[in-house]
C-alpha cells in the first residue's frame, strides 16, 4: 500500500472518530440545554401567598380557630409567634426584605410555616408551593435555615446538659416511683438507611443486610449528619453524672437510666427481666416497665405529631 492511500486512510478515521466525538457531545449537551431552557420563571404572586395565610390563622378574626392552629401547626399560635420573632431578629434569612427591584420578599411568617409543615406532615418540599406560593429550593432553604436557627437560639436553653437543680428534681421524681437514683428513660427507633455508602453497611447493619440508624434523641455517634444535644453524647457513651444516693443500705455514687433489652449491658442502664421468676422479679419487671411507659408515650406523641420523626429523610451534608 503506498504511503498516500494510507495517508488518505488515516485522515478519514480521524474525520470518522471526530464526527462521533461531535454527535456524542451534542447528545450529551441538547438535554441539557433543554432542562436548564424548562426552568422557566413563575411568578407566584408571594404577597397573595402571605395575604392568605394572614387572613386564615393570624387575623384579628381567622378563617381557623385556635384548636386548628395548634392542631396543623403542632404548637399554639403564642409558641409560635415568639419562634418567628425570634427568627426574623436574629437570623437574617427570616428578615423581610425587599429584592433589588424594591418588591419585598417571602414574609417570615411564610418561611417558618413553610419548615413546620414539611416537618409536621413529612410531606415533600413542593407540596407547600400551592398555598404558601414558594419554590420546591425555596422551601428546603427554610427548612434548612429554621433547623439551624432554632439550634442557635434556642440550643443552650433546651439541648444542654442537666444543672443540679434539674438533676434534683428528676431524682426526686424517680424516687418517688421507687427508683431512687434514676434520672430517666430512653427510648429509640431504627431508620432504614436505604442510600448507605457501601463501606459503612457493616458497620451500621443491625442483625441485617439493611443498614440502619439507631434514633435516641439523637442521631448517628460516629458521623454527624446532624446536631445534637451533649446529653445524648453521654447516653451513647455510656456516662450518667455522679451523685449519692442508697438504696437497702448500700451506697452508690452513679445515676442510671430505665432501658429495654437493645441497650448495652451498662451500669449507668438498668434493664427489665425478660423472663422474672419470683415475686420480687416480677414485681420489679411490672415497676420498671411501668416507669418506661412515660418516655414510650412521650415519643409515641412526638412520632404523631411531626411525621419526620417517624419516616426521616437523611441528607448527607459534605462539609461535615
């Protein structure tokens, strides 16, 4: 073969090899072009949106009475109001400003619904776009900046460690229910984790090939995908504050917490008998039991009463 046939020969495969690199890249590039050319503006007309929900539970004379507020909102309209002026105070997301065309922003009213529907009904992001009129982005924005402003503002109040006078008053309780030294129950709930980075699915397995995220208050120990209280960081551990207390004469120096069979066998956790054989087992079995019904309860109320609890879904943040 003469070297300009096979000149001409190359210089067609480098034509060929273009063309499919170039019909390729344009496959790959036209979706594209055409989803970011569907992302079109709408105008929702948001001071409707805020008008609506003013009339319907912040008027002088609301369309809903007080029992529908506390009954949607999972709090009465006081709590609620204190939360939003809270908000819009300290975090600036939540302030109501105009844009750089002068037209003023989502109210802060309508962000913080917004989040606590999303958290009550555990329902998807858009699906409070039709009445609060805001975008899908718009309301995982709020969720997002009321979780964390919430934490700011109200963290060293409510997730803190107990103060003596807490300690007392909870010991004073657990005594009074024949527990002396007890300062609580626990109670917890497995999430299915159905997106586990495959490295971690041994780790967090629980008896099965299905991941799974151990809820105490709290969240993972060993990845922080969420804040959390340090009083669930001394549960995990297996840490109780130190104090006196006696019980038949004996005298201990660590408080202890009521639990059920999943719990490590831990001195600060003091279990139920599965199987009680004798007067005094079983009647500590029905005592202890008893006692735990309260945080069983409680947390029965809180999966009611805001769905996420109940069907969570975990977002991975990078950063952290």
């Amino acid at each position: 073969m003469s070297s300009s046939s096979s000149d001409g020969l190359d210089q067609r495969l480098d034509e060929v090899f273009d063309e499919i690199c170039e019909d390729t890249l344009n496959n790959f590039l036209e979706p594209q072009t055409d989803k970011q050319r569907k992302r079109a503006y709408i105008e929702r007309n948001r001071e409707e949106g805020h008008t609506r929900l003013w009339n319907d539970y912040f008027a002088e004379n609301p369309t809903y009475e007080a029992h529908l507020f506390r009954r949607r909102f999972r709090m009465n309209k006081e709590l609620f109001m204190s939360i939003v002026y809270s908000l819009s105070q300290n975090v600036p997301f939540f302030q109501h400003k105009p844009d750089a065309t002068g037209r003023l922003g989502l109210s802060p009213l309508q962000k913080c619904t917004a989040a606590i529907r999303m958290l009550a009904y555990g329902s998807a992001a858009d699906a409070v776009d039709e009445y609060l009129r805001l975008g899908e982005s718009t309301a995982l924005s709020c969720l997002h900046h009321f979780t964390d402003g919430i934490i700011q503002l109200f963290g060293d109040q409510y997730l803190r460690r107990p103060t003596p006078e807490d300690l007392q008053r909870l010991l004073d309780i657990g005594e009074k229910r024949g527990f002396p030294g007890m300062i609580g129950s626990i109670d917890c709930m497995h999430w299915r984790w159905k997106n586990c980075p495959t490295g971690w699915k041994g780790q967090y397995a629980r008896g099965s090939s299905k991941p799974t995220i151990v809820f105490r208050g709290c969240t993972l120990n060993d990845i922080n995908v969420l804040d959390r209280s340090p009083v669930f960081d001394d549960i995990i551990e297996g840490r109780a504050p130190r104090l006196e207390y006696v019980v038949n004469g004996h005298k201990y120096k660590l408080a202890y917490y009521l639990t059920d069979g999943i719990y490590p066998k831990w001195s600060t956790f003091i279990q139920s008998i599965s199987r009680p054989q004798g007067p005094k087992a079983r009647l500590f079995a029905k005592k202890q039991e008893a006692a735990r019904k309260d945080v069983e309860h409680a947390f029965g109320v809180l999966q009611a009463r805001f769905a996420i609890v109940k069907n969570p879904a975990l977002t991975w943040d990078k950063k952290r």
